[in-house]
C-alpha cells in the first residue's frame, strides 16, 4: 500500500514519529504521549487508539514489527520499528502539514450553519455563553508554563493557546450581538428572498419555524409569497 499524502489523523503522525525516535512498544508509545503532551494533539480517548494506528501503519507499510518478546508470566511484548518509507513518508507529512493547510471540517462551523433547528437568539446566546465557559478553563491549562522544557518542544501548545483565545473573543462578540439586537434570525420574508439563490426551506419547514417562533417576531407577518416560478425547487431545499 502507498504511503497516504497526509497521514489518515493526527495519532498516525504521533506514532510514527515515536517509532521513529527508536524501536518501542505500544504501551511505552501510550506512555510518552501522555508524558509529553501529545494527547492535547491527538485523540487517544480511546484505550485502543494507539494500537488500531500501529495496525493501519504496518497495513501501510510505514512500520514493521523489530522483535517479540514474553516474559515469564507476562504477556507477550511487541516492538515497532519505522521502516524507510516510514521514515521518508513521516519528513513528507511534517513538510506539508506545517507549510500548506488541510482542508478541515470541525464541528462548530457546521453546527454554525444549521443554527435554524436551534429555539431561537436566546437560546443560541446561552450555548455560546455555555461553550466559552468549557473553553476558559482549557485556556487555562494551555497557558501553563513548562520550566525547563526548551520552546520548540512547546510551541503546539501554544498555537492551540492562541487558536481558543481568539475563538473565545470571537464567541463574546458575537454573543454581545445577540444580546443588543445586532444579530437576530432571519425572517420568513428574508427566507423566501433568498431561496432562488440558496435554495430556501420547504414550506413545510417554513411552518415547523413559524410555529416554534424560531423567526424573527418583529417581522414575522406576511409579506407575500414569492411567484411560485422564483422559488427553488422542493428537492433542492436546505435549511440554515
């Protein structure tokens, strides 16, 4: 199997990087994550995060397996080694993460994008008040200094400290807009007026927001239909 462009998630470029630096088993990989803070950039949730990647690795041909070992009323003990493609496919993945952005699909734009099945602004400006609640600590953590550990070896922390404080700000303003009045949820008009372009909400959908008051109250009288020939086609709906 050929090496992939970019490594399948986060914990493939962790791991190979570990056997890499030398020949080692997963537990002592487990162990040097959480050691080195590797677990705040990769997921490894999971209790068998780490040996699932080992699997898909070797399936790539990225690492092999140096030696097997039992001890006396021990299991018995795996260690990796990265092969050359290893080796050459870890340079390629670290080249190109830190010098061309991927194109990544996090949670929050795409719930962002669908805040309509959501009851309204206040409820909208509570779950953002109650997301950088959880964020503030994280920062917290983040922003914790490390004595003694040189810069270069901290600078992801950084970044993701930079990445949370600028969502932070970002979630208060939109927030304060919330609560002025400068941001509100669209009308049934605005939705209509839009549909040729969009593709704007069934009609069906259009009472579902009607009756849940989930539309702008200031302007949520009838202004009129659009011609039935301007609106989108019911099977190209979508609803933001």
């Amino acid at each position: 199997m050929a090496a992939p462009v970019r490594p399948r998630s986060p914990l493939w470029m962790v791991v190979l990087s570990l056997a890499c630096e030398e020949p080692m088993h997963p537990y002592r990989m487990q162990t040097l994550i959480k050691q080195r803070g590797k677990d705040l950039v990769a997921n490894v949730a999971q209790r068998n995060s780490v040996y699932q990647t080992i699997d898909a690795l070797r399936r790539a041909g990225l690492i092999e397996v140096r030696e097997t070992s039992r001890e006396e009323r021990r299991p018995e003990r795996t260690v990796y080694a990265a092969t050359p493609e290893g080796r050459r496919a870890l340079r390629s993945w670290v080249r190109t993460a830190l010098s061309t952005p991927a194109r990544e699909f996090p949670d929050l734009p795409a719930a962002l994008s669908t805040v309509l099945g959501i009851d309204g602004p206040d409820d909208l400006r509570g779950l953002l008040e109650a997301r950088v609640a959880a964020l503030e600590p994280r920062l917290e953590e983040l922003e914790k200094p490390v004595p003694g550990v040189p810069r270069l070896f901290l600078i992801e922390g950084e970044y993701m400290a930079s990445m949370v404080r600028a969502e932070i700000r970002w979630l208060r303003a939109i927030i304060a807009d919330l609560r002025s009045g400068r941001l509100t949820f669209p009308t049934e008009a605005e939705l209509l007026r839009i549909s040729v372009e969009m593709g704007g909400p069934s009609d069906a959908t259009l009472r579902q927001l009607k009756e849940s008051q989930v539309l702008s109250p200031s302007k949520r009288k009838s202004r009129g239909r659009a011609p039935k020939a301007n609106r989108a086609p019911e099977r190209r709906t979508k609803t933001r």
